[in-house]
C-alpha cells in the first residue's frame, strides 16, 4: 500500500535529477517497491539505475575513520560522510582512500 502512494511523487521527483547523488539521495528510505513502481510513473532511467546498481554501493569508510584522522566528533562527520557517500554514487570515489581523501576535505 506504501509503495503504490509514494511512487508517483518519488517519480516526479527522480524525474528532475540525473546525478548518481542525487538518485540517491532522493530515493533515501524508500523501500525496492516503491522505487520499482517510481519507473512505471515517469522515472525508468533513475529507477533502474537505483536499482540494479546504486542501492548496492556502500561506503568503505566509517565515522571513525574520519575521527582517526584527527576530526572531532560532531555534523562535519556526517557532512563528510554524505560528501563521500555522494562521490561514491557519483563515480568519483569507488574505493576506501577515495572515499576517505573526500570526506577529509570535506570536513575541512
């Protein structure tokens, strides 16, 4: 029942991005359903793209990766979290020290 109300507005809205961050990040919490459902309302690019690829990447590094790299816990962990979270969808930071060197600067 979720999926079938949320999908046509989560449509829309992948409807207007294009980036592998911004897929994401507008999919956030919804669940394969809904998704799946968003691609026969106006968004198959993004749906598919989410689905047979996106939702499978996952960040190599943690907060206390950055924390050992001398950042102080508090938001510029999970700003450089989110930074590194972005270049991985955005194909710009596929392994750890990528993903790392990108939430540093980040947090900077």
């Amino acid at each position: 029942m979720q999926a079938s109300t949320g999908a046509a507005a989560l449509a829309e809205r992948l409807a207007l991005v294009a980036s592998g961050a911004d897929i994401a990040r507008t999919v956030g919490t919804s669940g394969i359903e809904t998704v799946a459902l968003a691609s026969a309302q106006g968004a198959p690019s993004q749906s598919r793209t989410w689905l047979q690829d996106l939702r499978h990447r996952d960040l190599k590094i943690t907060g206390d990766d950055i924390k050992a790299n001398g950042i102080p816990e508090g938001p510029r962990i999970g700003l450089a979290l989110q930074a590194a979270n972005d270049a991985l969808m955005d194909d710009l930071a596929p392994d750890r020290d990528a993903q790392l060197r990108v939430a540093l600067k980040a947090s900077g």
